[in-house]
C-alpha cells in the first residue's frame, strides 16, 4: 500500500507554489504585484514558480494593457482548484495519522 505521503501533489512542493495557491483559492484573481506583495517575493521567484503552476495546468495567466503599462492577473484554474484542495485534504490525513 502506497503511504499517504506519495500521493502529495509534487507541483505544491515548494513554499512559494504553496503560498501562490492560497492566495489564489482566498481570491477570484491576483496581480502579479499583489501577489508579490503578499508572499515577500522577487519578481522572478514569483514568475518561475506560477510559471510552473501555469505549465501544470493549475494557474490561468492573462495579460492586458492598462494604459500603457502591462497588468498580468493570475487565476486559479478549476483543475488547479480540485488539485490543491486534494493536497490540502492529504496534508490534514498526515496529520491526523
């Protein structure tokens, strides 16, 4: 029988993809700014990691102009969604063993 901690979704390893995930769950979208903002990153942390989330399917990247600045808002996907929440519910079986 596999452990439970196999089934883990390797694509919420990482604190920051952790951290992207449940900003994203708590809000319909995030900027790219507000979500920096809220997790204390660089500008490229941030983009490699929803980078690897957007490549798994899990993280909708939209970019648009406003004005003549850029403005890129992050969502989480439906799968993205259903995938996180079954990390979450893994996670809380470790702990309660």
């Amino acid at each position: 029988m596999k452990h439970l901690i196999h089934t883990l979704n390797k694509a919420f390893d990482h604190r920051v993809r952790l951290g992207v995930m449940a900003v994203l769950m708590a809000n319909e979208s995030v900027s790219f700014n507000d979500l920096k903002e809220a997790l204390d990153l660089t500008d490229g942390n941030l983009a490699s990691h929803v980078a690897a989330l957007e490549k798994a399917d899990y993280v909708l990247v939209s970019k648009q102009f406003v004005g003549k600045k850029p403005n890129t808002t992050y969502t989480a996907t439906a799968a993205g969604k259903v995938a996180f929440q079954q990390h979450l519910e893994t996670l809380e079986k470790l702990l309660r063993g």
